[in-house]
C-alpha cells in the first residue's frame, strides 16, 4: 500500500501507439493511458513498475 507520496509515480505517454503490438497496446491501455502526453498516477508496486518496463520506450516518469 502507498503511504508515502514518494511510494507514487506519475507516467506519461510521450509517443504515439501508432506500430505498436497488441500487446504492447494492451499494457498501456492497462495503465490508464488512452492519448499521448496524458499523464496518470500510479502507486510504486511492482506489477506496474513491470508494466513500465514492458513498454518503456512508449512512457517516461514523471516526478
């Protein structure tokens, strides 16, 4: 559970889902994304932290 603010972590869609997997669209779209420079926040678990990392390339953390 987050406590603490730093146990949260804001993501942003910093590139279009234009080419990309199923796959990959599915992860996004999971995390709560749905257009580019949308930004949502997120509590620091491991299962979105791996999420992240699946489609890292598409994202960027932002503090």
């Amino acid at each position: 559970m987050a406590k603490k603010s730093e146990d949260k972590i804001q993501i942003k869609l910093v590139k279009s889902l234009i080419g990309s997997s199923e796959k990959q669209r599915r992860v996004v779209k999971g995390l709560g994304l749905t257009k580019k420079d949308q930004v949502v926040e997120h509590a620091s678990t491991p299962t979105i932290l791996g999420m992240v990392n699946k489609v890292s390339h598409l994202l960027e953390i932002v503090k």
